[in-house]
C-alpha cells in the first residue's frame, strides 16, 4: 500500500474526529443566543412553569408579599409571576439557562443568563423562592438533589472542556499519522483519552438532568412545575460519542495496518530502465551458444578464465540478476 492507500486509511478516522468536534461546538452553542430559535432548542433540561400554583396557606410564613398578593385575590399563578416573576419556562445549557413565555403556542425566548464556568441550575435563586419563603417547603430529598446536582455540573463541565481539548490535540497530532504508523499510535492514545471524557460527559449529564427531571416532577408537581429532558441536545451529545468511538477504532487499526510502504519488486524489461533487475553473464559459462552436455571419462569442462583456486572464497557467489542502475 502506498502513500495515496496510507491517506485513504487516515482521511475517515480524521472527518471522524472533526465531525465529533462539530458536534462539541454545537453543545457549547445552546443557549448562547435568546435570538436563534435553533440554539434555544438545544438544552439538557426544560422546567415548565407556565401553570405555577401555590396557595396562601403554604406561604403564609408572616410579612409574605407572596402570601399577601394570593390573599387579595390576584389568583395564585398571576400573584406568583408578579412577585418572583417567574417566567412560563426555563432550559438549562451547558453556559447558562434562558427563559421566556408561550405566544400563540411557541416558544419565545425573552433573556438568557451571563454564560459561566461550571453553571448549575438554581431554582431558589433563579425563581426568588428566597425571597418568599417557598424554598423553606421544598422536601429534603428535592434539596439533597440540587446539592448533588450542583457538585455533579461541576464534574460534568470539566469533562467537556477536557474532550473539547483532546479531541483539537487529536486532529493535530492526526497530521503525523500520514507519514508513519507509529504516528497513528500517538493520535490512538489521544483518542482514547478524548473518548473517555466524553463518554464521561455524555454519561453524567444524560444522568443527572434524568434525575433532577424526576424530581422536579415527583417534588414540585403540587405546585404545576413540571420538567423534561431537550431531546435535540442528547442527540448532538451521543452522536459526538459515536463519531469519536469510530474515529478510535479507525485510528488504531491505521496503527498496525496501512503503512504507506510499497511491498512491489520490479524485474527488469528490455529498455533497462533504472531501479529495474537485468541478467548477467555467468562466470561458468558462456551467456549465448549451445549448451554442452559432453560428458564421459576424462572430460574436464573448460573453466573460461574462472581459477578453480577462487572457488569457495569470499565475495565469489554468483547472482544471476543485478539492479540495472548498479
């Protein structure tokens, strides 16, 4: 197999690897942009919270402004979005999250949080339950599960920007693949290392918003807030998987196979180019004529100027081709 076979064996693992660094790019994306509905469908989890009930009687904590806004009448889901401003829903990005309200039955995305590193989702905060005492009626396990949720994001944020990172390394590293197997061992371990912090990423946040969704709805649905999973998200996450797992398989069989070297030996023609095999005369014996077979008693074959005394020494082996540019 020669250079073009060797380029053949590396071009697949290699848009392998790039379509799995598209696939990273376009997580990061979600929720970056309150403008382009195809980033805001991007999201791991969706809390919805456009019926939102709570009654006076579990905010009445004394000097409530929640609990005073039901009392007057307001209807508890107007006096719940007029006090904490709680939008009609949420979705929870990598970044971010960003929020916004129903207009004749689609999504309108109205604000989007600053983006930061290791971003967890804070109901208490987000919602300012904190601010009117309906935090305080949250159940153990709900609270429980925001603090692992919280200590797992930050897990979760440091895998993705380790794959991010190995899977650029691995594109570069990639290029010395083309020259030499040994290269396509070095890009084999990089891969290795970038597939396993994905996976490790698409795993945990397959997982975690799988939960925290549980609880949202089994914690909070008395009060109508219900949350689900982006499916769009987990499709881009688990395709980033599947292209960086083949580009791994592709990698290392490039590593034993595929060397670039041609195996061809070529005999010489009668043009005599270069780099071709030709035939040479025998020291025995003359290249054209008849064959003698005489044989019998006293018959002594001539020896053509080859002393019998060489026969034997070193250097005196006899090769019936030679390289014609010798």
């Amino acid at each position: 197999m020669g250079k073009a076979g060797r380029f053949a064996c590396i071009f697949t693992p290699m848009a392998m690897t790039i379509a799995s660094l598209i696939c990273l790019v376009i997580v990061g994306l979600g929720g970056t942009n309150k403008n382009n509905s195809n980033l805001n469908n991007l999201y791991f989890f969706r809390a919805n919270t456009t019926d939102i009930v709570v009654t006076a009687e579990e905010v009445n904590l004394g000097n409530n402004p929640l609990a005073d806004a039901i009392l007057q009448n307001k209807g508890a889901t107007a006096a719940v979005k007029e006090v904490i401003g709680v939008k009609d829903f949420y979705h929870v990005s990598l970044w971010n999250y960003c929020a916004g309200d129903f207009d004749n039955g689609a999504d309108k995305v109205t604000y989007c949080s600053p983006r930061q590193n290791e971003f967890w989702f804070n109901p208490v905060d987000v919602w300012g339950m904190n601010r009117t005492g309906i935090d305080q009626l949250f159940s153990k396990e709900l609270r429980d599960g925001l603090n692992a949720y919280r200590v797992a994001a930050k897990w979760m944020f440091i895998a993705y920007i380790v794959a991010v990172v190995t899977t650029i390394v691995e594109i570069l590293v990639g290029f010395f693949a083309l020259f030499s197997r040994l290269g396509s061992l070095a890009t084999t371990i990089v891969s290795t290392i970038s597939s396993l912090f994905l996976f490790a990423f698409a795993l945990t946040a397959t997982i975690l918003y799988s939960v925290l969704a549980g609880s949202f709805n089994s914690a909070l649905k008395k009060y109508n807030i219900h949350g689900h999973l982006g499916k769009n998200m987990y499709v881009v996450v688990w395709l980033a998987v599947a292209f960086s797992l083949g580009a791994g398989l592709f990698w290392l069989f490039s590593s034993c196979c595929c060397s670039g070297r041609s195996n061809k030996i070529k005999y010489g023609d009668a043009s005599g180019r270069k780099g071709a095999y030709e035939r040479v005369d025998s020291p025995y014996g003359h290249r054209e004529g008849p064959v003698n077979f005489q044989t019998g008693p006293g018959y002594q074959a001539p020896h053509h100027g080859v002393p019998l005394s060489n026969v034997g020494q070193k250097n005196t082996a006899y090769e019936p081709y030679r390289r014609a540019d010798v």
